[in-house]
C-alpha cells in the first residue's frame, strides 16, 4: 500500500494542475470576452430603436421625414425598428414606458411634445436612451436636439421680401416657444430687404391643425398677401393648395414641397431630417452622443434651401445663396 502513495501524490499533482490551467484560460477567455464586450458597447444583441410621432407618417412632411430617415438608418446599422404614430400627448409617457420596460436600447420622440413625458420616465430606465427635439433633456440618458432657426429664418424672410410685389409677406406657424425664434429670425430677413414690407403673422394652436391653418390663409390672400411661409408640418400640404388656388406664392418647409404646386412654391426650407438621424444614430453608435441639449443648423447641414423655382430671379437666388454661406461660416459645429 505504501508503494502506491507516490502514485496517488502524482495524480493529485496533475488533477490540481490541470484545474489551475482550466482556470487561467477561463479567466483569460473572460477577460477577452470582457474587452470585445467594450469594444461593441453595452450588449453584443442587436440594437433595439423605438420611433414615436405625434403625426402621421404619410404627412409628406415632419413624420414623413422621421420615417424615411430612420428606416434608411436601419439599413445601414441593422437594428431592430418599432414606429409608433399619430399618439396623443396622454399618451406618450405609457407608450414609453412600455418601450424602455421591454428594453428598448433607444428611443427617439419626433418632437417638442416628447421632451415632458421623456423626462418623467427616464429615471426609472438609466439603460435606455431617450432623444427628442426641441425641449428639455435634464438627466443623463436623455438627449434633446434643437434646431438653430434663426439663420434660417432670416433666409426665408429675404426671399419672401425679394419676391413679394404688394409688400406684404406672410408666415403661418405654430403658436409654441420653440418656433418664435424662426419667426424673428423671419421679420429680420424681411426688413433687412426692404423695410416697408409689411409682416402678417398667422398662429395655429398645433402642427395638426389644418382647418385653422386653412383659415389663416384665407384671411392673409384677403389683406393683400402674396407670399406666405407656412412651418406647419400636417398643414402645410393644405396651406400651399389653398394659396395655389388664389396664385400666391408659397415657401414649404421641412422637405422639398415644390412638388405640390411647382409654379407657385418658391423653394422650400429643409429642415434635413436624414441627416439630422445620420448625426444622432452615428454619435449614438460610436457612444458620443451629447447629453442634454445639442444645436444643429445651417453648418450642420440640416437646414438649407431645396432648389429654387424658375420663377425666382438669378440674382435673388445668388443674394440668398451669399447670406447663406457668411451664416454658416460664422458659426462652429453643434452649435458651437
């Protein structure tokens, strides 16, 4: 029995050595595995993107624009994509809710109206990402864009000035904060012009609301208007049709909208919703997305003209393509 302890005490050995070994590579393939995790991110499963708009994705506008842009993204990064359209503000927070409890990695609210209910449940998902525009984003997983409008307004304003025979141009926009400054940065293209020109400003309650929107129009072509601008998302479709029925030049917005009365429709601001997602799902996926408010313009690329309309002078169309150009070179990037 004494002659079979040196072979026991060798097959200890062995057994403990192989173990150590096992655990040495286990711990190494963890540490590795550990490294890739962070190279890739928070979790190797597919990207999960929630989409939620106010309106409806055939508005040929603002929800329009969210749904081609975000939908052309999941082409190229291949994630996983829910849209939820036409909610109502009550709405909004269960429907969030419901996204980050499911673990959505990133939520994107298609407008102003998001940012409230965005802030209320962010708390309560830290892994979940929530982007909306033009609010308030006060925790650190949320994320608020908001568009420099001034400049650009200040663009529309010049060419309404320049293409108006009466004197009197008109804007048709949204009665809520995030708007107002466009609106000023209108009046100053406009009196930059020509002085006397005459500004009618048109509120409606909401982006949705097309009767009064319709309405505001009628009322301007009867003061003598000839050139409106209409920022109303839904309504603007309606606007441009009714203001093409009394031959009166309009200046879209969002997207190109010459398409819906090419011989009335100066231009249109576009407001590049593509390229605006281009920049949040990139930062996102390389893990720099900003917290908090973040500014995009004219030097971002997310505002300019579509083209002009053969009704529009060679030298109107040089004057706003000079202001455009001294705007953008005298502002940095992301609203630096």
């Amino acid at each position: 029995m004494l002659k079979l302890k040196p072979f026991f005490a060798l097959f200890t050995a062995l057994v403990v050595g192989l173990l150590l070994l096992i655990t040495s590579q286990f711990i190494t393939s963890m540490k590795h595995l550990e490294e890739v995790m962070n190279e890739r991110g928070p979790s190797s499963d597919i990207l999960r993107v929630a989409l939620l708009l106010e309106g409806p994705t055939y508005d040929q506008g603002w929800n329009s624009s969210a749904m081609e842009s975000i939908t052309e993204m999941q082409k190229r990064f291949g994630f996983s994509l829910e849209i939820a359209n036409n909610l109502k503000p009550e709405q909004i927070m269960n429907v969030a809710q419901k996204y980050a409890a499911n673990d959505y990695d990133l939520i994107l609210g298609h407008g102003v109206i998001f940012s409230e209910p965005f802030t209320r449940v962010a708390l309560q998902y830290p892994h979940t990402r929530f982007v909306s525009f033009n609010g308030e984003a006060p925790h650190p997983n949320q994320t608020t864009i908001r568009y420099d409008m001034k400049p650009a307004g200040k663009l529309v304003g010049m060419l309404a000035a320049k293409m108006s025979r009466a004197r009197k141009v008109g804007y048709i926009l949204v009665d809520k904060p995030p708007e107002l400054a466009q609106a000023e940065g209108f009046r100053e293209g406009v009196k930059k012009v020509s002085p006397k020109t005459e500004v009618v400003i048109g509120k409606v309650s909401d982006f949705n609301d097309i009767e009064n929107a319709v309405q505001k129009t009628r009322e301007m072509i009867a003061r003598g208007v000839d050139v409106i601008y209409t920022t109303g998302d839904s309504f603007n479709l309606a606007v441009i049709t009714e203001a093409q029925r009394a031959k009166v030049y309009t200046i879209g917005y969002i997207a190109d909208q010459r398409y819906i009365a090419p011989d009335y429709v100066l231009a249109s601001l576009v407001q590049d919703v593509r390229q605006c997602y281009r920049i949040i799902l990139e930062q996102y996926m390389a893990g720099r997305l900003p917290s908090g408010k973040v500014v995009y313009g004219l030097a971002e690329g997310v505002n300019h003209f579509s083209p002009f309309g053969p009704m529009v002078p060679p030298e109107v169309r040089e004057d706003i393509e000079r202001e455009m150009q001294r705007l953008t070179s005298s502002r940095g990037s992301f609203g630096g």
